[in-house]
C-alpha cells in the first residue's frame, strides 16, 4: 500500500511540472530545449504525414459543415491524450526496466520497418472506415470524432515513446506534441511533398528512431550522449540522405 501512494503521489508531482512557470520559463529559454522541440516535431512529420490523410479520408465522410468540428474536436482530444500521455510517461521512463522496454520497442520497430519492407505492397490499400458500434451508438458525426481520437493515439505510440527517450522535462515534450499535431493536421502536404522528392527519408526516420532507441538503452545502464553530439548525428543521417539522393539520380543520368 505504502508503494502505490509513492507512487501516486509522485506522479501527482510529476503533472506539477505543467502548471510550474518556473519550468515553462526554463524550457522557453533553453537552446537545448528548443532543439529537442525542433527534432521531435521533424520526427512527428516524417512518422505521421501519411496518417494525416488517413484522418481526412474519415473525416471527408461527413458533411461539409460537420468536417472541420471533427478535427477540432479531434485536435483537442489528441492534446488531452499527449497531456496524460507525458505526465504517465515522463514519470515511468525514469524507471531503469521501463527505459529498457522503451528502447527495445523503437529498436524493434526500426527493425521490422527495414525487414518489411518487401512485404508491403499491399499495405494501405484498404479504405479508412468508422465502426458501425460507434455509429450505432452516438451517431456519425461522434463516431468519427472517437474513430480520429482512437486513430490518433494509434499513430503518436511511436513518436511519443521517441519523445521519452529525447527528453524527461514535460513541456518540452508537450511542446513537441502540441507543435507536432498541428503540422500533421495543417502543414503534411509538405512532408508528404518531401518524401515524394526524398522517398528514402522515410527510412531516415527509422535510422533516427533506431539511434533514439540505442540513446534510451545507453541512458539505463549510465551512458548519456551530450545533446550537441546527438543532434550534430540525427542532422547528419538527414542531410547525407539528401546528398546520397542528388549523388544517385546524378550517377543515373550519366548513365
């Protein structure tokens, strides 16, 4: 009993942090902070742009006029779960077998994007559909703001735990979930475009949830990596991507 109000009471605490100007005001004015933002909102755009049409797709199903509440709706919903999503998990991933788990999990899923990659030729061809239990029970338009609600918390698992391993202060992270879920609702045609030109930053993304995972293993067993170094990495794996993609469609038209 005496362990479970420890450890209610500390995660208590922990929500704290979000109605502390003391750490708001640390966060505003730390370069580290904003970079850590930076990376977390290029991750979420690389990760998610894909999963932003798939919302429109549900969302162009209703009425005009019914449309844009959805996402805001929607959009609301998604903060409120990204809100109780950091406070649980920036609380936990102190915990040496929790961070061990956490980058296990990255490490798997760059793993399988990059052992999957000839198997999914025909992934994505099926058609976003609302339930028919939700329809059933509060009608179209709420079924499919709980369909974008549930679809939203199915996308961000990958990036929030990325977020964990980047950071344990909680307004960055929310900073980075809040700036992240607006370029995935208003600006995805740009990733979308960018991965058109670059098709192989999407497995950049991968590489850097890879590193992110060797980054949170390393932090359980005492090895920290500076931030600078971190970054000067993940800049390093994006902006050789794009050299290598000139590099290669030069060679091709020389030849």
């Amino acid at each position: 009993m005496e362990a479970v109000t420890t450890f209610l009471t500390g995660l208590v605490a922990n929500y704290g942090h979000f109605f502390s100007w003391q750490d708001i005001h640390r966060v505003m004015t730390d370069p580290v902070s904003w970079g850590i933002v930076f990376w977390l909102v290029i991750l979420e755009g690389l990760l998610s742009c894909d999963n932003a049409l798939v919302l429109a797709v549900v969302v162009n199903k209703l009425p005009k006029h019914q449309q844009k509440k959805a996402l805001l709706y929607g959009i609301w919903g998604a903060y409120f779960f990204r809100f109780i999503a950091i406070g649980l998990g920036t609380y936990l991933v102190k915990i040496k077998w929790v961070q061990i788990l956490g980058a296990g999990y990255l490490l798997w899923m760059a793993g399988k994007f990059f052992l999957s990659k000839g198997e999914e030729a025909d992934e994505g061809d099926g058609e976003a559909k609302v339930s028919g239990f939700w329809l059933k029970m509060v009608g179209p338009f709420w079924a499919t703001v709980i369909t974008v609600e549930l679809m939203d918390i199915t996308f961000s698992v990958d990036s929030i735990l990325a977020a964990f391993a980047m950071s344990n202060e909680v307004w960055v992270l929310f900073m980075g979930g809040i700036l992240g879920i607006l370029m995935m609702r208003g600006v995805a045609t740009i990733f979308i475009k960018l991965l058109e030109k670059y098709p192989e930053l999407e497995a950049s993304a991968y590489v850097l949830i890879a590193l992110i995972g060797g980054k949170l293993m390393g932090q359980a067993f005492g090895y920290h990596i500076p931030h600078g170094i971190f970054f000067s990495i993940m800049a390093a794996v994006l902006l050789g991507t794009i050299v290598l993609h000139h590099l290669r469609e030069g060679g091709n038209k020389a030849a």
